[in-house]
C-alpha cells in the first residue's frame, strides 16, 4: 500500500450531500477483474454528456481550474450505499490522495484505509470555509500533513482532524493488514481449537 | 445481543486498536472477489477455512436462458474468473445451473448457512440481510473480503448500537418493507451511521423470517453497516431441518436463546415507533430516505430548512422529473421490477401474485419478476405463481440481482419509470437515467395492474 505522510494538492469541490458509490463508479465499470483503470470512469455520468466521451462542462471536476486536483472535498455522508472498493481504486487512479467531509459511510471509510487514500472527518463550518475559499482562489492549494493531523493552505487556515491511531501508524508506513493479522496466526489457531462449534 | 456475539468472536483486543474478530461464514460474489483472490495469489496465500466461505454469481447473470452463453464478454469473465479461483482455492460454489445458487443473501438463509450469534460477512453492503437471524452481520470491502479470506478474521472497531422499537401493529396491506422505508425516512440515509440497528417490538416479533430480512436488508440504507432481530421460537422453526443447520439441532436451539438481550439491556440510542402510523411507502427521490406515503404528495425544497437538504430535493425532483405537490398516486409508471434481495423470496411473490391474480399488467407497462434464488423459482412454479404472473402478462425470470443494479442485459431506458421492490433508487442504479421509485412487493404488483401508484390497502383482490 502507498504510504500517505505529508501531501499538498490542487482541492476540487463537490458541492453534494450523500455522494453514493454508484456515482461515483456505476456498475457497468464493476465487471473488471483488476484493481487499476478505474480512473477513467470516476463519476462517469456526471463526469460526461450522454454520448459518453464529451466532458460535461457544467461538472465541477471538468473546470479548468481544477485539473490535476488531488484533494477532493464534498458535503456530509459521502461514500453511501455499496461497498464497492472499486469506488476508492476510482477516485485512487483518477490522482485524489485524500477527501475532506463532515461525514463518510462506513464501508467506504474504511476501505479508503485500505488504499492510501486518507478520508478527513471536519465539521461543517469548516468543510463550508474550504468551500468558500476554494470558490475565492481556484485554483486553490491545501496540504494534508497525517503526521501532524492538520489541513492547511497559504493564506494561513490550519485545521486539525482526528485519526484513529492504528490506521494512521498503518498510512504512514504504508502497511498492509493482512500480514499485520498473519503475525497473530498462533492466536487465531487457538482461538478455533478452543471454539467448539 | 450485539455485545454477547462480539465476545464470542474475539481473537485479540488490542488497547490501541481495532479488534481482531474471528469470522464464521463468509460469503463470496464474482463482483468483488476477484482483486481479493487475485491479491492471495500475488502473496502466495491460500484460503485459511474454505468451508466457512460460499460462493455463487448474482449480479452479473443473465435472467433470460441459461442454456446460451452469457452475451456480454466482460460479464462472462467476471463469472469464469470466480469459477477459476473457487476450484484454485476450493471454495465451494453454487454455479448456474444448480438449484441453490442465487442472490447471495437469499441462498445463506434458505441454506441454512445463516445463523443465530455467527459473525457474517460478505463483499456487499446488503450483508446486513443475516443480521434477521440474530447474528452479526456486514458488509466489507474487497480489501476485507481478501482479509478474510487469508485470515477467517476482520480487523474490526466496535459499532455502537441503536434500538428501533416498532410496537403495536401494521395496518392491513403495511409490509416490512413499509416499515423499514418509512424508519429510514425518519433516520434519513446517514442516521444509523457508526451503529449496528437492532430491530425490536411488537410488530417485529410478529413478523415472519422472510420479512424479519427484508427489515435487516436496508439498514445499510440508513447508513448501518448491521441490523439485526433476536432470534425467538420463528427463528428456531424456520431453520428447523433446512440443510445446513447443526446436527444437534435442539443443542443449538437451547444456545441461541441466551442470545437475545438481558432485559434492561441499555442501547447508545433509541428510537420508538407505533406500526398504526405506518402506510404504504413510495420514494419519490434519489436515496431511499426521500420517501413518504402513498396518500401523500411529492415534496418541494421549500419543505426542508436545511440548505444541504433543499438542494438535495431540488437536485433528486429534476433527475425524478416531478413537480412538488403531485400527488403520489398519479405518478404513471412504464416498468416494474419484482425482485432483489429485499422483495424476492417466496412470500414476496405470494403477495404480488396475489395482487396481480385475476388483474392484466396495463398496457403501457413492462413488467418482470426474478426470484431471488433457484429454490424460490422452483418453489413459485411448485405453487403455481409463475402461471398467475404469466398470465397477467408478467416477465418470469431466472434467479439473480438482475435489475436490481442493471450489471446485467436488464436495465432501464434513460427515462424510463419503474415501480422496484430493491432497496436503491440511486441516479442511474437501474439503469443511466431511469427513475426508480421504491416500493413493496403487493404496491409494484398493484401499480403494474393501474399503470400508476395505487394505495393498496383499498385493492380489489380477485380469488
Ligand atoms: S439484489 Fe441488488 S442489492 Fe441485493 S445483492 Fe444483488 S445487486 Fe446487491
């Protein structure tokens, strides 16, 4: 897994609640058989007029502004509905390291852990400030500092967020779960002796 | 209850982190498996416990005859991959062609797989479905999904949990899946978010297995990852001689009944309903908490203080194509879908079948029913449902997700209108730009019939 310690990036908005993992990459890009290339097709039917290729000039991540944006931030409930981990591969491929909102669903927060791709929780008030500014300077720069939980631009905004402290130690260096549980086999092994089923 | 299962499951609990917990039956589907077992092979891992994992094609099967060859090629990939790595890594699958495959959440519990005080999980948020058993159970990523499959464990936090009580009773015609669209329109789809929902009352113990699922299914729509309903004498009686379940049956039956919660059990939150205040549901918007009853009318952002709110309303009636103030009832349909996880066992198609008896599909609609496994199909035709829909002029398919997110040749026209019995009214989730309006087995069955929405506590059953 990449590690995530210190990133600053081009921030695009999306100014939505309850962002679904449908939108964000529809079925019809789910029947690949690998993790990568799903970039192309990240929020395919916003993304595209109906013929599937011209760009849809009015979608915010179409504006010029924001091109090369690694930072996205939307409004609360972001991730809802399927579990589909292609949908952080998406957002993973297109270039975005982390999305800021006041709040994710839980199966696509966690499997943004699983990923490098960092998900920031802030309130409200100050997902609207990144908005405003964001609206103000495009194209508009933040950097995502995990070591020191903090999001921060230039012009002197300093936001900090919380993170579990295990996914963070895992971000930062990159680790990969599976093996972490593996170190523990002899538990597991013990745990299903004693287990009488 | 929540509590007694995860202690049960504990492998490690580390102080500065997620627990580890151990995972009695995990269920596979060719859609989010095959990066998962792709993954094992890269690192040179096997399957730790093959005969807790059970795998079978869903999503992406066709539901027209099953002696062709799948016509899409990507589709026909996704489903050779997941035969491949069943038979590399022996995990055991219930193909096409066998009776018991299925939607993966309808064959666990008609199996016997699902039971009282399991750890369950599957790459599919609708995992929660168990949870009407009485066990734990979720949906994960394909990240876990491979997690699981090396380790039989998850790296896990505790959720919190969330009691709905639902007391009294349903009015005649109001089905579980009323009530548990009407729950999420009073939640709203993030309101059970970081909570496993438990399920309590009069009208949920009233409730057969089958709707006690449909219940569990959604409520990863109010954003839980679970649901769950303690297991009682209807649990026992429904699993009683299906295939899987233990030998020592009563054994097992006398373990199950500590399950259920102490009484004075304290929940991190409740909620109370009465089932009298419940109608007949039909969502109006794009998630499944933008819902109201089928006497009521279609909302305008005005309704809501909320900004987020309102431009979520004005955003869902532009993609819907409806004007505020339109009453429910006169929202014409062109398409029904009777299928899905949610609405797609045997007393889901008893209900439309009985609804649709003796009545024509309206002309201007297309309608079809999926069963929801083999079993269910074979099961209808048994009983004779499949003549009643045919009759009526009802597609009858073969068992799948089918249109329920549209991976497969069923789909929606850009548009097009449907009255679904699934659990998502997504933008484009049956299809890019149909409209999907979520609704009860014996509601889409009516509305096929009058080409509209109709409240069918006043419908005509013919014998
Ligand atoms: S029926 Fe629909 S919701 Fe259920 S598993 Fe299939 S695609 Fe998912």
């Amino acid at each position: 897994m990449q590690k995530f310690t210190v990133h600053s990036g081009i921030v695009a908005t999306l100014d939505r609640a309850n962002v679904d993992t449908d939108q964000i990459i529809p079925k019809q890009f789910l029947k690949r058989i690998e993790r990568t290339g799903f970039g192309q097709f990240l929020f395919y039917d916003w993304r595209f007029q109906d013929d599937g290729t011209t760009p849809n000039p009015d979608f915010e991540l179409n504006h010029p502004q924001v091109e090369g944006a690694s930072i996205l931030v939307a409004r609360q409930n972001f991730g809802s509905g399927s579990s589909r981990e292609h949908a952080v591969w998406a957002l993973d491929d297109y270039g975005f390291r982390a999305v800021i909102a006041p709040s994710f669903a839980d199966i696509f927060f966690n499997n943004c852990f699983k990923n490098g791709l960092l998900p920031i929780v802030l309130p409200e008030a100050q997902v609207e400030q990144i908005f405003q500014r964001a609206a103000e300077h495009a194209p508009y720069t933040l950097t995502v500092d995990l070591e020191n939980h903090l999001v921060r631009d230039e012009d002197g905004l300093k936001l900090s967020f919380e993170v579990d402290a295990s996914r963070r130690h895992n971000l930062l260096h990159g680790l990969d779960d599976i093996a972490q549980t593996l170190q523990h086999e002899e538990k597991i092994s013990q745990y299903e002796a004693a287990r009488s089923w | 209850m929540l509590e007694k299962i995860w202690d049960e499951h504990v492998v490690q609990a580390p102080a500065d982190g997620p627990t580890i917990l151990y995972i009695d039956l995990h269920l596979v589907h060719e859609v989010t498996s095959p990066q998962a077992f792709e993954g094992l092979r890269l690192a040179g891992r096997s399957v730790r416990r093959t005969e807790r994992t059970i795998a079978t094609p869903d999503h992406n099967v066709p539901t027209t005859d099953r002696s062709l060859p799948i016509a899409d090629p990507i589709s026909r990939k996704q489903i050779e991959t997941l035969r491949a790595n069943c038979s590399e890594f022996g995990v055991t699958l219930f193909d096409i062609g066998d009776v018991r495959q299925g939607i993966v959440h309808v064959i666990g519990p008609e199996n016997g797989y699902t039971q009282p005080g399991m750890t369950i999980v599957c790459g599919d948020s609708h995992t929660a479905t168990h949870g009407a058993f009485g066990s734990l159970a979720f949906g994960i990523g394909t990240s876990e999904v491979e997690h699981v499959l090396a380790t039989q464990t998850l790296r896990q936090f505790k959720p919190k949990t969330f009691e709905l009580n639902v007391d009294g009773e349903l009015p005649r015609g109001v089905t579980a899946k009323d009530m548990i669209l009407y729950l999420i329109g009073s939640l709203g789809t993030a309101g059970g978010t970081g909570y496993v929902l438990e399920y309590t009352g009069e009208c949920v113990r009233a409730m057969t297995m089958e709707e006690r699922m449909t219940v569990c299914n959604m409520s990863i729509e109010a954003g839980a990852r679970a649901g769950m309903i303690a297991p009682d004498q209807t649990t026992f009686d429904y699993l009683r001689g299906l295939p899987q379940v233990p030998t020592a049956f009563d054994e097992a039956v006398e373990r199950w009944k500590q399950l259920p919660s102490d009484p004075g059990a304290v929940y991190d939150r409740s909620n109370s309903y009465q089932g009298k205040d419940i109608a007949p549901q039909v969502t109006w918007g794009t998630n499944p908490g933008q819902v109201r009853s089928i006497d009521d009318q279609i909302p305008s952002p005005g309704d809501f203080s909320d900004a987020t709110e309102q431009k979520s309303t004005s955003n869902a009636l532009e993609y819907m194509d409806l004007k505020a103030g339109t009453p429910i009832h006169d929202i014409p349909i062109q398409r029904v879908f009777i299928g899905s996880c949610t609405n797609a066992r045997i007393e889901d198609l008893r209900a439309a079948a009985s609804v649709v008896r003796g009545h024509r599909v309206n002309s201007d609609v297309n309608a079809m029913v999926v069963p929801g496994s083999g079993k269910v199909k074979r099961q209808a035709e048994e009983e004779g449902l499949d003549r009643i829909f045919k009759e009526s002029g009802f597609d009858w398919r073969e068992a799948g997700c089918s249109m329920c997110l549209a991976m497969n040749p069923d789909k929606l026209a850009p548009g097009e209108r449907c009255a679904s019995t699934s659990n998502r009214n997504f933008e484009g989730r049956q299809g890019k730009g149909g409209r999907t309006h979520l609704v009860s087995p014996a509601m889409a069955a009516a509305a096929a019939v009058a080409g509209h929405f109709v409240d069918i506590r006043g419908w005509n059953f013919s014998e």
